[in-house]
C-alpha cells in the first residue's frame, strides 16, 4: 500500500525532472493547466480527500492552497478559474514541500492502518479512498504529458511531436458478432485488479448488432489525402457544429500538423469533430464505446492513441456516484461530451483497463487522440 503510494507519487515527479520554472509555470491555452498546478492539485486531493477527515489533529500545509488547487469540487469550495491557473504565483518549489509534508502524512496514516489488528470501516474507507486517489494522480501523469507537451509547442515550433509507429501486423477487420454482450466493470473491495471509476459502473448488458472495427488506426499518409483531396473545405463530411468549429477557427488540419510527421505513424491530436469528417469521406463511421470496448477485450492491450467513439458521455443504467464530495467526479461532466476508448502512449501502465471511458469536448484534440473506424456489414 504504501510502496504503491510512493512509487505513483514519485512518477509524477519524474515527468517534470529538469522542467525550468517558466515552464512549469507555463499555460499556452485555457485547456491547458501547468505543471505545477498539477502536482499541487494531486497533492491538495490526498490532503482534503483523506487527510483532513482521517488523521487525528492534522494541520493543512497553507490553507490559501484551498483555493489555488481545487480543481472544480464545488462542494469542498471556491477555486481558481482553469483559465487562470497560469497566474498563481506560487513557486514550484514551495510546491515541492507541498509534496513532501502531504507524503509525510500519508505514509504516517497508512503505517498506522498496516499496524492495525482491526479491520474497521475507517480503515477500509481509507483505503478505498486511497485507490481513487492514486488512479486520480494517474489522470494527471497523462495530463502532465499532454499539457507538457502544449507548453514546449508553444516556446518552440519546431518541437519533437511524433507519435510512435503502430504496430500494423494485425491489419484488417475484427468482426463483432450479433448478441447481448456484457459492458462496464463492478468494482472488486479493495482491489488493485478490479478498481474502477463509477462511470465504468456497474456491469450490464448492451445488445449489439454485427459489425466491424479496424485494427488498425487512421495514419498520417491516410489522414493526409483526406486534407488534400479539400477535407477541410467541404461541409458536406462535417457536423454542423463542427463546420462551423472549422469556419470560425480556420482549421485546415490537425494540431501539431507538419510535413516530417512519419506518413505510417498514427494521425494524432484530432478532434472529434475532424475524426467524425474523416469517417464519412472514407465511407465508414465511428465505432460505439461498447463496440470498442468488445475491441480492447479482444485485444486486452491498450493503443497508442485514445479513439474517439460515436457515443456521447452519459450513465450507465444503474450509475452510482462516489460518495460525498467525489460525488462530482464524473457525473457532472456527462453533458456535451464525448467517449474515447483504448488508451495511450501517455497512459500509465496498469492504469488502464477495457472499460476504461475518457472524455472530452469534440472540439477538443491536444489529448492523444487518433482515429479507428468501424462499418457495418452492409458497408
């Protein structure tokens, strides 16, 4: 418990080793948080989340942090804007003790549970508690690279951004039988494998009709000719909301888009938007999240890229939210936005599993997001 506790603790930190302080600082865009609010907000989470209501006499590091580092928990309090996170004026290093004082605490509240003869309804909250909170801090060790990634873009053009080559040896059609099929994950008690977040839950049925979905995800050379064969200026493939993303934006291809990307390498940084487009140009659609999720049990290894799915971000039947302030989890955010399934490159290992449901706005493509396509037999 505690070694997992420290070894999540410390990847984090490692993904901002050798960062200088304007670009911890740094927030090129209002989607965008800096680095070094993200490792104080997964600080500030352990600290209000668990510390505050479990450890007899504990002392808040600096109670302004309340409001700096709360992400959108209305319940718990006030906080600053997104928009604004780039404006705190808090130095990375005073964040840096942050850590340590939260961790120190920590680590004395689960030595005090590891020590226990009993197992009480504290301890196991605790723990429970404990799991949300570091699959949460794993969130943000993706955000971190996502968000790291727009700051060094922003100060240098020329930046690095390929995606690595997929792995086409596996190229063609899963075919996806007629029937009832089983979809979303209940959580095991205080377990690593079975954890999940409540809107994976519960475990129900979905009747699904024969189809198919590609192994293999659109590439740049694929992605390319949809571009240049005038894509970007035919409103006939787009949505309206999303011709009118393209008008009012001038978008006239993905972000990060650049002439030396590798032309097999998967086509990154694409909003849902331009993912729906480029599947009617080709003649096929976006898979379902419950036809990607039959995808990623077949293959039982997340992707390179997080796909975005037809399907929009809503309960589950049966959906419960976590308790208390998690409450505001995942639920408030199901409106106007849309399922990714598969993971990424930037998702950290054993953090992901086939249930999995990300989301986004579809506009929305400095995530690791790509494209994979499905049709139907008819097609």
């Amino acid at each position: 418990m505690i070694r997992k506790y420290l070894k999540v603790r410390e990847d984090t930190e490692q993904i901002c080793i050798g960062l200088s302080e304007q670009e911890l600082s740094n927030q090129p865009r209002t989607e965008v948080s800096p680095a070094k609010w993200h490792l104080g907000h997964t600080t500030w989470f352990f600290e209000k989340i668990i510390l505050e209501k479990h450890s007899e006499n504990y002392q808040c590091f600096k109670n302004d942090y309340d409001f700096v580092f709360n992400s959108y928990y209305k319940q718990i309090g006030k906080h600053v804007n997104q928009s604004d996170r780039g404006e705190i004026d808090i130095e990375s290093s005073d964040i840096l003790d942050y850590r340590k004082y939260v961790d120190e605490m920590m680590i004395a509240l689960l030595d005090s549970i590891q020590d226990s003869s009993q197992d009480s309804s504290q301890d196991r909250e605790i723990k429970s508690l404990l799991q949300i909170g570091l699959n949460h801090e794993q969130q943000h060790q993706e955000l971190l690279h996502m968000d790291i990634k727009s700051v060094f873009f922003s100060l240098n053009k020329n930046y690095p951004l390929a995606i690595k080559q997929q792995d086409n040896s596996n190229e063609g059609w899963l075919s996806i039988p007629e029937g009832l099929n089983e979809c979303g994950l209940n959580e095991g008690e205080n377990s690593d494998e079975d954890f999940c977040f409540d809107n994976e839950q519960p475990l129900h049925k979905h009747y699904q009709y024969s189809t198919k979905i590609s192994h293999s995800l659109v590439t740049n050379a694929q992605y390319s000719e949809f571009i240049t064969s005038g894509g970007y200026s035919n409103p006939k493939y787009w949505l309206s909301k999303g011709w009118d993303w393209v008008e009012h934006n001038t978008i006239t291809h993905p972000l990060y888009w650049n002439d030396s990307l590798a032309s097999e390498s998967p086509v990154a940084h694409i909003s849902y938007f331009e993912a729906d487009a480029y599947a009617n140009w080709i003649g096929c659609r976006l898979p379902t999240e419950f036809e990607h999720e039959y995808f990623d049990q077949f293959t039982k290894t997340p992707s390179v890229l997080w796909s975005w799915t037809s399907s929009q971000y809503s309960p589950y039947p049966g959906f419960q939210k976590f308790n208390g302030a998690l409450s505001e989890y995942s639920g408030k955010f199901m409106c106007n936005q849309f399922v990714l399934r598969g993971g990424c490159i930037a998702t950290p290992q054993g953090h992901w599993r086939p249930s999995y449901r990300n989301f986004y706005e579809p506009h929305q493509r400095w995530l690791y997001s790509g494209i994979r396509l499905a049709k139907d037999d008819n097609q």
